[in-house]
C-alpha cells in the first residue's frame, strides 16, 4: 500500500520547524530553536530531512518558501557528535546527510529562500533554493567544516561551487572567510538584497507570481534547472563524506585526544 502524506498529519510533527500553508499552496517553512535563532544539530538536521521526504510527496505544496527565525537563519552549530565513536553512528550520519541534500534537490516544486540574516553554518540549505533573497549586510560562510578543522564534504563542496564558482568557493573555504549579501548577490549567488521587513512580503509577491504557470510547468522547470546540481551531488556525496570522515579520524583532528 502506497504511503500518503497530508499536510495535516506532518504539519505539526517538527520541534524546530514550524510549518504554515495558505490556501494557495505556498508552503512557509521557518526553523527555529524554541521560537528564536535555529540551532544546527542532530535534531534540525533529522527533522529537516524528514520534513522534505514530506513536502516532496505532498501535492498540496505548491511553491516553499525556506526562511529562519530571529536575527540569523542559523544562528549557530551545537557541539559536533564524535562520528567515530561507532560503525553504526557513522553509517547514520552517512545516510542522513545524503538524504538532507537529496531529498531537498528531488523536491519538485519550486523553492524561495528568504534569509533572515547571517547564515554561517550549513548555508547549502537556501543555496539549493531556486530564488534565494537576503537582507543586506547578511554574512554567508561555511563556519562548520574548515574552520573547526573538518573537510567541507557533505554536500557543501559540491553546492558552494555550483552557486558562487569554484575560485570564490575555494577561498571561502580553505580561508574560513565570509561573504556579505552584497558580494553574493555580485557574484550570481543569490537573487535580490531586501530590507528584513520586506523579506516574506517580496518571497509571496514572487510565489504568486510564479503560481500563474501551470503546476507542471513550475514542477518540471525546477526539475530541469536541478538536474546538474543533482548529478554533481550524486556523484562527489560519497567521496566527500569519507573524507571528511578521515578529519574526524585524525589524531590532530577536531577529537584529537
């Protein structure tokens, strides 16, 4: 028997995601720690990949709009899990981090990131939004992998790439450096500067704006302009996550003894 997902059996199954859908269909994801500043952990990152298992199943999602709470989409990254402590631990994150980033990409519908503010850790996840707005002066950087001494391998070295170019994705890095929404939006990386009070108004001016195109152009234009992002990820996943295993298995590495 086929597995159905309604929106009212998953809407309400997330602690740091709050989920809201007007009649339209445009579905508002906000994540959140207790109503403020997201913190990246095991939990977000658990219940962010279930949650687009859902969504992608769900065809009363018509548009996403992904966007955070407070003053920083993430505000910041608990105390990273020793993955090395067990087989079975690692095998876990493996699967988990594969199925956030796949799971997100095989999301059919499109996708709007409004970005609240500084989004230092795992900003893979609005990058992979179609049209991504930021409100001015937004710090963008990968503060969980090189500067903790962790390989950026989960995904984040095939995405940043793919949004900013190689040389600036390569800077950013092996330097630990930031980028401001200005800079991203001169490099091609996102799609408009907005003033926080207009993030959410702007993000629904352009679902609706997109929801005059039939549900099946929207659904296969994003499906299309996915497609190589998709194939880049598939195939450099795996290789980046064993080397970023490696970081946590070296005797200098973020456990060093």
């Amino acid at each position: 028997m086929a597995i159905t997902y309604d929106f009212d059996t998953y809407r309400d199954q997330f602690e740091t995601i709050k989920l809201e859908r007007d009649e339209n269909g445009i579905l508002l994801v906000t994540l959140h720690t207790d109503g403020g500043e997201l913190v990246w952990g095991l939990e977000a990152r658990q219940e962010l990949t279930d949650l687009w298992e859902a969504i992608g199943h769900d065809r009363g999602n018509r548009i996403v709009i992904l966007t955070g709470s407070g003053d920083q989409f993430i505000g910041h990254e608990s105390v990273p899990v020793n993955w090395t402590s067990n087989f079975g631990a690692t095998h876990e994150r493996f699967s988990i981090a594969r199925r956030l980033v796949y799971g997100q990409l095989e999301i059919e519908v499109p996708m709007i990131a409004a970005v609240n503010g500084n989004v230092l850790f795992h900003a893979e996840q609005p990058l992979m939004c179609d049209l991504i707005l930021s409100t001015p002066g937004a710090l963008w950087a990968d503060d969980s992998h090189i500067p903790v001494g962790v390989v950026p391998g989960d995904g984040v070295h095939v995405v940043w790439p793919a949004a900013i170019g190689l040389n600036r994705a390569r800077h950013l890095f092996l330097t630990g450096g930031r980028y401001t929404a200005e800079q991203m939006l001169e490099f091609g990386g996102i799609s408009e500067v907005v003033p926080k009070e207009d993030l959410l108004p702007r993000a629904y001016e352009l679902a609706h704006q997109m929801l005059k195109l039939p549900d099946l152009a929207l659904r296969s234009t994003r499906h299309v302009l996915t497609m190589g992002l998709r194939r880049s990820v598939f195939d450099n996943m795996s290789t980046g996550l064993l080397r970023e295993h490696l970081a946590y298995l070296d005797p200098e590495g973020p456990f060093k003894s």
